[in-house]
C-alpha cells in the first residue's frame, strides 16, 4: 500500500468538510502529478505477481475484507455520514450493500473459465483463456463513497488486476479507510494505492495517457466520462463508464398507489437523490396524478431534516454548496415555468447544505429539470394521457441508465419495459441497485456493466489458442 494513502511526499493537504456544518473535519494528502505517476509505477510493479496468485487466495482477501467491514459497520457508518452527510441509517445501509460486492467478487474469483473446442474441419483445437486485462485506473464519485469503490476494486481483485484509485475530493475518508481494512486482508502491497487529490486532471490524464495502464473505469458524470474517453482512446484502454442518469418513473392508472409512492420515496430520497439511478421524472397517469402527488406529498412533508447524526433525521445535507445552488436554481426554474409547489422547494436556513424535500406538480417537459439530473430531494410530477405518449417522455433524453415502471397489468409491464430506453428497469420497485446484478446504462448513460456474473467480465482478456492437431 503506497504511503500516499495517508500523505503525500510533497507534503500538501487537502480539507474534508463536513457537510452538515460547512466545516472542516480534517485534511487529507492532497496528492501531485508525481505523486500520481508512483501509484502507477507500484501497480505495475506489483501486477505480475498478483495475476500468478491463485484465485482462490485473491477470493480469501475479498471474503475477509468483508468480514472485517461487517464487523466495523458502526464506524464506518459514521465516518461516511461526517464526510458525506446521509443519515447514519443510509451510511449502514451502504456500507452493508458495498460489502457485498466483495463477497459476491470472492465467489467469482474461482469461476473465471475458457474453453476447449474442436475446429470445424476437425483439424486443430481451440484453447480460450482468460486473465487479468492488467493495472486499472479507477476513478469513483462522492455520493456513494464506499460502495462505489467496491463494485470495482471487488472484481479487479478477483481478476488478478493491481489498481490506482482516486476517490472524490469531497469524500476520500471511507476510502482510505477500505484500503486500510484490505491491507489486514493481506492484499499484498502496491496491488491498491489510493490517490486523494484537488487536482484531479492533472493527476489522472497522465497516467490515462501513459500506456502502461489497460483499462479505465469511472463513475461520474457524462460530461467528465467524454472527457477521459478521448483521453483513453489515445492508448486504446478498456474501459467502463457509468455516467449521469434522468430516471422516468411511470405510474400508470392501473398501478398500485401505495406501493407507487413507497418506491417512489425509495427512488426519489435515497442518498437525498444524489443519485445517478434517482427517480428524476415523475410522469404520472393524469387519472391518478392528483392522488399521487397528495400521498407523495404527505410522506416527503413528513421527513426530517437533519445532521445525518442526530437520531430520528431522515434527510441529510447535500454535498455542498454547489449543489444545493444547482437545485435552488432548478426549482426556481420550474416554478417560473408554471409548476405549482406542493411542498418544500426552499433550502433550509442556517449551517450546512441542507435543502426541503419538494413535490413539484404541473412541471412542464420544458422546465431544466426534465433534462438535467437533479441531484437533490426535489420530486418533479408531470401527467400524461396515454402509453405512447408516456413512452416518448420517458425515451426523450440522451441518457438511459434505469426507468421505473408501476402498473399492475402484467402485459403492459413486459410491453412498455421492451420499449423503455435504459440499461434498468424498476418494474413496481424503487430500487435496482444489486450487487448480483448487471448495473450499467445505454445512451450516453455509459459504457459496459459493473456487478452480476459480468461484472468481472470487464477486468478480463479473451486470449484464443490454436493447437495444431495433425499428424
């Protein structure tokens, strides 16, 4: 593991602040360009040796490493929710889900395959391997601190890849604390190192660019994900991207309210919508959009808002001050549209980045928040009169990452679920996330899966063997 996890040679720092209070809790290496190139130079260094461990001893570090973050959840838990904001109930919640990959990565790792097939013509064999693609860059968001480290440090080890790491700047506290917990693991040295930075261009484009890396994986937005794929496209790296999302969720007037409302207060106020798969367009049937929107109205009123620390809060801060602007101006927008407030739809006064859960209805499909992920606890209830036209709303985005979809008739499920446009579908659920499940988008929502029996399918290479057979 590099020291840099801890401090940087250069010796500067980096403030992590607290989001519930604007404050700053610590500081953190705040890691060079050089200090970027050294992570690079142990990944590679250690590669070759950690590719020849046997898979099962790579699956015996990724099962220990979740008992150990099992064991530590309330810390964990906590350390998350000061740097992150969500409720220590959420921050348990993630931390259990991010363990999970590892578990599931674990099992993988001894069910990597090949194959062995006979030519057609009967005259030579066909010997299909497959190994580690090689030293990885990863690169993972603020919003989900831990669990989207282990959705792609899991399969990585499993492969055999070594692995550069850079967290966001806002929350690298639950990563430095998970490189930690895989070193008691017995991950051998330089297989992990961890790079905490403000800069994180300068930092990164270096090593995209220098070749000796094989693959790219990023979690962020679509924007920065076009960025580091044309940087990518000069050394022809593998790479995976799942980017920004502007999930429809359809109510139809034959779904069930109740359980319409319950996943849409799971799709909506998870993480308080600073999520990529957050339900960001309520498109409701005009029958039932009134009573919808009262019952949705009613359970968001009822949150409480708060320190993620405080018993009894619901709703946490968001990340900063950047976004909560972004919110108050897409509110502001709608409303200025002609959208009606039904709750909230004002940040809180005091400390903190906190904002009121909000019901918008009567949101028109121009208003910038049909287009643009919202990122905050602001639901956006706009009718419709028909299938199609509900189709059309829900495709008329360049992002497809996941939909959701309530109705209680089985064909207009599987009917409508064929016609969506995204890589998910959450058919009468407001949550999608597994870690046994391929979780990926289409459109410009990314590029291959993260999770599920293919999941480490990303970190491998195909390599095809002909064995001459003649006499």
């Amino acid at each position: 593991m590099l020291p840099i996890a801890a401090g940087s040679p250069t010796g500067r720092t980096l403030p992590v602040d607290d989001p519930a209070t604007g404050k700053v809790l610590c500081e953190v290496a705040d890691a060079s360009p050089q200090d970027g190139m050294d992570a690079l130079a142990a990944a590679v260094a250690a590669q070759a040796a950690f590719a020849a461990m046997p898979p099962r001893e790579r699956g015996e570090i990724l099962r220990r490493a979740y008992e150990l973050i099992m064991q530590r959840i309330d810390d964990l838990a906590l350390l998350m929710t000061l740097e992150m904001g969500k409720p220590l109930a959420e921050s348990r919640g993630e931390i259990s889900y991010a363990a999970e990959f590892f578990r599931w990565f674990a099992e993988e790792a001894v069910r990597i395959d090949g194959g062995y097939a006979v030519a057609p013509n009967g005259a030579s064999r066909f010997l299909v391997q497959k190994q580690p693609v090689g030293v990885c860059l990863l690169i993972t968001p603020w919003n989900f601190p831990m669990a989207m480290g282990t959705r792609k440090i899991g399969p990585a080890i499993a492969a055999g890849c070594a692995m550069v790491l850079k967290p966001a700047a806002q929350t690298p506290l639950s990563m430095n604390a998970l490189a930690a917990i895989l070193a008691e693991a017995g991950l051998p040295d330089g297989v992990l190192n961890i790079i905490t930075t403000s800069d994180a261009g300068g930092v990164m484009e270096p090593l995209i660019r220098d070749g000796r890396a094989r693959k790219l994986s990023f979690t962020g937005s679509t924007q920065v994900g076009r960025k580091l794929l044309e940087q990518a496209a000069e050394k022809v790296l593998r790479t995976s991207m799942e980017l920004g999302g502007n999930a429809p969720f359809l109510v139809f007037e034959d779904a069930d309210l109740d359980k319409a409302v319950e996943g849409a207060m799971l799709a909506k106020m998870r993480n308080m919508g600073e999520a990529c798969t957050a339900a960001n367009r309520f498109l409701v049937h005009r029958s039932v959009a009134g009573a919808f929107a009262d019952r949705l109205a009613e359970r968001m009123s009822a949150l409480t808002v708060g320190r993620g620390t405080e018993d009894g809060v619901d709703v946490g801060p968001l990340v900063d001050a950047k976004g909560r602007d972004k919110v108050t101006e897409l509110v502001r927008d709608a409303v200025d549209r002609g959208a009606t407030v039904r709750v909230g739809a004002v940040p809180v006064d005091g400390p903190g980045y906190f904002y009121q859960p909000t019901v918008l209805t009567d949101v028109p499909l121009q208003a910038r928040l049909s287009a643009e992920e919202i990122f905050g606890p602001v639901a956006a209830i706009s009718v419709f009169d028909d299938e199609d036209e509900a189709v059309a709303a829900a495709n008329d985005t360049e992002f497809g990452l996941v939909s959701y979809l309530f109705t209680e008739n089985v064909t207009r499920a599987l009917r409508v679920s064929e016609r969506l446009e995204a890589g998910m579908i959450g058919l009468n659920t407001g949550l999608v996330s597994n870690p046994a499940a391929p979780f990926g988008g289409i459109k410009q929502s990314g590029l291959g899966r993260e999770g599920g029996k293919v999941g480490i399918e990303e970190f491998l290479e195909t390599k095809y063997v002909a064995i001459g057979f003649g006499g």
